[in-house]
C-alpha cells in the first residue's frame, strides 16, 4: 500500500498520495469523504503531460497539508526549472490552491491538467468491493464541473469550482497558461460536497456548525477546545508529544451528527468516521478527566437511539445500546443493517458504566436522574435478551446471519474467539470481559439507585445478582491448572481456553477474585502475551496467534490502556506502570499518534514497533490512550467530593505534573515525581 496522506475535520475527510493525487481504488479508501459517501475519486495532476514527485510536505495541521512538488523523475530535481506548491484544506468542502512557479529565465508555457471524478461509492461498497446500482451525470461550464448521483431519493452532489477560468470537461479541467520568468501562476480549486435531503437542500445547511467554514474558524475551534484542558508539565517528551498530538486528534475528530446536530467524536480515520457504542463510550471514558464537557453529547445521543424493538435486521433489542450509526447509501437501502446497528453485546453495560463515571468526576446528578428509564432498560436487557441461554450470563448471537456481525464483544473479527488448539466455537458466546463490564454496569447502577434515585431495595437487588455473578464467573471461567480465566464459554458451556488480553480488562471491572490476581498478572505481562511494546491480544504459542493479525496477535494501544486501568485498581502499580512506558516508548515511532493497532512481534526482534498495514490513524481510542496512561501514572481517582491523587510514575519518567484539572472539586493540580533515586 502506498504512503498515504489524510487530512480532516470532523467526518469529512481526504486520503491521498504522498504528492496529492486521488487515483479510483477500491482497495483502500482514498478520496474525499463525508457522511460515509466518497466525493472525489479521482484528483491527479499533471504539468504538461508529466506526473509530480514530492520535495517536501508540510502537515503540521490536522485540516490542511501543504505539498512541494517538482515535475519529472527525481533525478532532474538538481536543475528543476518549475515546481509547483499545492495548499490544501478541508474549508467547507476540499480547497486547493494550486501554485506554478516558473524559475527559467524565460516566460514558459504550461499545460495544467487536473483529472477529476467522483464515484460516489459508500464506504461498505469500497470495503466489498461493490459496484454502484444509481446513475452519475455531469454538467460543466467554463469554470465548473458538477457531479451528481441519484438512486431514487437518495442523491449527492459533488461541485468543483475554479477561481480562474479553465477548459472544463467531464474528465477534469485544464489550464493553458504562460507563465513569466521567475513569477507564478495561482488558482484555487473548491470541491462541494452536497448531502441532500427531502426537500432538495444539503442537510447539514441548517445544523448549528454547518455550511462553509473558513480555515481562522476551524483553528479556533480546535484551539479553544485544546485550551480547556489540563496543561502537562514532564521530563518525559514522548509523553509531552503525545498528550499534545492526542488533544489535537481530538479536536479534528469531531463531527456534527445530523440527527441531533451535535458535535461527537468519529471513531477512526478512514473507516469509521462516525458514532459507534463500545469504541465511542470508551474513549469518553478516557478523556474524561481531561475534557468532561465531550461527554454528554455521546451518553444522550446513544440514550436517544437506545434499542426499541425486536429488529432481526439490525439486531436491534429493547434496552440495547447501538453498535454503530451510518449515513451512507447501502444503510439507507437496507443492504447493510446500520441505520443504526446494534450488534455489539459489551456497548450496553459500558453505557451504564460510563454514565456512573461522568456522575463522579461532574457531580451531574440531573443527567442520572434525566437517564434513569434508560439505565433500567439496559441493565433489563442484560438480564432479559443479553443472557440468551438462561445461565446469568451475557452471551451474543446475531439475528442476522446474512449482514450481521458475528463476534460482538470488541474483537469483533470473524477468526477473534477460539480455544487455544485453533478451533472456533459455535454460537452463543460469552466472551470473559463481557462478565466484567455486566459486573461493573450492576456495581455502579446499584450507586446510582440508591444516592440519585430513591430506590434502595433496587440497589440491593442489583449488588446482590453482582456478587451471584462474580462467584460463578470465578468458578466458571477460571482455568486452574494454567493460572488464567477463559476466554469465553461456548453454547455448551465448555471453556474456550485461549490466552488472550481479554482477560486484562477484568481488572478494571473489578470480577477478578484477589486470589488470583497475581497468576494473572503474570501472564499478562509475561513473554507470550507481552512483547515488549504492549500486551498482545492472543498469546504468542496459541494455535491462530499472527503478530500482524487483526485480532490474533497485534498490539492495540486502547487495549493495553485499559489494562494498565485495572492493574492500578488492583494495586499492581509497577506492572501498569510497565505498560504506560511501553506504550508511550512506542509513540515515539509513530510520531506521538499511537494507530489502531500495530504488531505483535517481540521489542527485542524489531528494535521499532511495526506498523499494522490497514491501521485506522487518528482512531479515538487510541488518540485517547496517553490520556488515560496518563491518568494511570498519577492515580487520579474520583471518590465523593474529593480527588485521589496517587502517583505511580514508571522508573525514569521523571517529572510529572498535570495543571488545572476539571472536576466538581474545582480546579486542582495533580503532581507524579520518578522513583528513581537520583
């Protein structure tokens, strides 16, 4: 795969080569996107007949990139006689300024061409590889082409403008220009992308961020959102770059929803570039601390599309929280199920759990009292339809064989749940930290009903069915002669034995028996599961272990910080803090944004952590990961009116301190100082 160059806001995004060129692929996502639907396809430039080659790239913003190019083969950079400056934005669209500079002695003429297309395809199609069933026409004048596609109602536009005038055609535009000795030749491309609606108006006109922004209003956005949060003082820069890079992620990831017209965080660049359950509550849970005030549109936008019905196609449930929301052609026909989907059977109890943690760090005891029916509904649908065999368990099996998703715990890939041997079980499953998150949504539902709602004999119920569930998960899962808790049961109520990092998140549930915490840690952070960079998701000798697989084998940052969590709660400071370090060794490579995921090849193999080819980069909770490392290492807790401040700074971090902390406390300071005795 070719180096690739993105630059966004919000979910409107554009995917190119390392000169700027868009070519049509249907392998991986290039192209300008917005709302799940591809705009542009095709944007390839050439000067007189010749294709450009990179001098250098300046992407410094998340918005914008700005390329220095040269015409012809890198050898004839030395007497380079034109090069060429594309500067380009997402503004309300796609922006480009295109530059020719002329360096002869001479007046030179120039054949400017700009290939130009728009497919229209929905990020699924390009996924699968689908063809188009709607019609594209166009229509061009002397400074204009306009792309328009149409499926019955369903209809997208995309417009590309010139501020100089061009010989337009259904290909492209093309400039003949002459250009004096040692001077330049300017125009500035504008690309549209237009959603419409039922009235024949782009739907996103009337939302309170939509229509054109200019670049001083996105700065400013970004900026004012970085501001609020806590300023980093360290020793330690690749925590410093890292905590700066996430906060700027952050901010360029949030888009407008057009259901509600608020502002959430898109999961990952470039697939994923909208709300989903699991990976949108947990980064929320993340950056919590830092920027509490992201996280209410998040809880009441999953409240408001919490599940109805009994819905086979979308696997939609009464109580059940959605899996993920898109806006694309196939979920408006019904090919995919995701207008919303719900196939995730972990995103449930995490709301509930979320939900508990905002209400400790902001004291906003109307939210709890706001949501109460919703609460009910999702800890009755983890009773009622998440528990499919009657056991007290949270099993998933989709309703839908054909569209649906087959692993709904969050290693949701088809090969992702196995015994150790290889084999894959058979469905219902019920995945090891499934039983924590259900543990950890009874504990704090429980706190919620007794201190919000006035319901005491509620709260009790709910502690006890937790305390039920925590003694079977212990006698049930747990694999004694190897020391660790099963990955999942299977249908027949058999351990699915493989060692994997599941087993990490219990910690931070809270299930694990003190007893046995220590075994686990061990494999946690031995070799097989840990290589050095982070813990892997499938330990090294299990049969489909793959350092470079999806879920079999790479390193996810989130993973690994969520892990790290749990072993802080349970009092291994020193073994989170193996992790923190580890992870933020790794961002260095990656220049401070940690991706998706990378491999899991062992440290002292690689000397780098290798990157994994198709990474979603920025992705939410990775972007949200040095946060919650960071939480981590200084032992910030919430607990009543109070914050607990317990540092727990890995060897050789040094100084540490973090400025102004939001929180129902007021404003604080919260210091981490190295162990090491120098």
């Amino acid at each position: 795969m070719k180096d690739l160059v993105s630059i966004l806001d919000g979910n409107t995004f554009l995917v190119s080569d390392r000169t700027g060129d868009i070519e049509p692929s249907y392998d991986f996502p290039t192209g300008l996107f917005s709302f799940d639907t591809r705009f542009l396809s095709n944007w390839v430039l050439t000067v007189n007949g010749e294709r450009l080659h990179v001098l250098s790239m300046d992407d410094a913003e998340s918005y914008r990139t700005r390329f220095f190019l040269a015409p012809g083969e890198p050898t004839h950079y030395l007497d380079a006689r034109t090069s060429v400056i594309r500067n380009r934005a997402i503004v309300g669209g796609f922006e480009e300024e295109l530059t020719i500079l002329n360096h002869a002695g001479e007046e030179v003429e120039f054949t400017v061409r700009i290939e130009m297309a728009a497919d229209f395809a929905d990020l699924f199609e390009i996924k699968n590889a689908r063809q188009k069933v709607g019609r594209t026409t166009t229509s061009v004048t002397d400074r204009e082409l306009r792309l328009t596609y149409r499926r019955e109602a369903f209809h997208r536009e995309t417009v590309i403008s010139s501020s100089t005038p061009a010989i337009v055609d259904a290909a492209g535009m093309t400039f003949r220009i002459r250009v004096p000795r040692n001077s330049e030749w300017t125009t500035t491309l504008h690309v549209s992308t237009i959603v419409y609606g039922a009235r024949g108006e782009d739907i996103r006109a009337t939302l309170p961020y939509g229509g054109s922004r200019s670049a001083d209003a996105i700065r400013a956005e970004q900026q004012e959102l970085i501001d609020r949060a806590p300023k980093l003082g360290c020793d330690c820069e690749p925590l410093a770059g890292a905590y700066r890079r996430s906060l700027n992620d952050l901010a360029a990831l949030r888009y407008e929803s057009i259901a509600l017209g608020v502002r959430l965080l898109a999961a990952g660049l470039p697939w994923f570039m909208t709300l989903f359950g699991r990976d949108s509550i947990i980064t929320s849970l993340q950056v919590l601390p830092f920027l509490p005030e992201l996280i209410p549109p998040t809880i009441l936008m999953l409240a408001g599309l919490q599940g109805h019905r009994v819905d086979d196609f979308r696997d939609e449930e009464p109580g059940k929280i959605l899996h993920e929301l898109r806006y694309g052609e196939t979920a408006g026909f019904e090919e995919q199920p995701h207008s919303p989907y719900y196939g995730s059977a972990d995103s449930t109890p995490l709301f509930i759990i979320l939900l508990d943690e905002y209400e400790r760090w902001t004291g906003d005891a109307q939210l709890i009292r706001r949501l109460e029916p919703h609460v009910r509904a999702a800890l009755n649908w983890i009773d009622t339809y998440g528990d499919l065999l009657g056991t007290g368990y949270l099993w998933y099996q989709t309703r839908n064989p054909e569209t649906g998703l087959g692993n709904q715990c969050w290693k949701d890939s088809s090969d992702s749940i196995s015994y150790a041997d290889g084999r894959m079980p058979g469905f219902p499953r019920a995945t090891c930290e499934l039983q924590g998150y259900a543990y950890d949504a009874k504990i704090r539902a429980a706190r919620l009903a007794r201190t919000f709602w006035g319901d005491p004999a509620y709260a009790d119920r709910l502690e006890r069915e937790a305390a039920s569930l925590k003694q079977r998960f212990n006698h049930d899962f747990w694999i004694a002669d190897r020391g660790y808790y099963a990955l999942a049961l299977d249908a027949d109520g058999r351990q699915v034995d493989a060692l994997s990092s599941n087993i990490g998140h219990l910690f931070w549930s809270g299930i694990v028996d003190e007893s046995r915490a220590g075994k686990v840690v061990e494999h946690l952070l031995g070799p097989r599961l840990f290589s050095g960079w982070g813990v892997r998701t499938l330990a090294e000798d299990q049969s489909r272990y793959n350092p470079i697989g999806y879920h079999v084998g790479t390193v996810w940052p989130f993973d690994n910080s969520i892990i790290a969590w749990g072993l802080w709660r349970y009092g291994f400071r020193d073994e989170a803090g193996q992790i923190c370090d580890a992870m933020l060794a790794a961002s260095r490579y990656f220049d401070g944004r940690l991706p998706e995921a990378f491999a899991g090849y062992a440290r002292d193999l690689t000397d780098y952590p290798v990157e994994y080819p198709t990474a979603c980069s920025p992705q939410a909770w990775s972007t949200g990961t040095p946060l919650l490392l960071l939480r981590v290492m200084l032992g910030l807790e919430p607990q009543g009116e109070h914050l607990i401040i317990d540092p727990s700074v890995p060897p050789g971090m040094g100084r540490i301190e973090l400025l102004d902390i939001p929180g129902r406390w007021g404003r604080v300071d919260a210091l981490g100082r190295s162990r090491d005795p120098e």
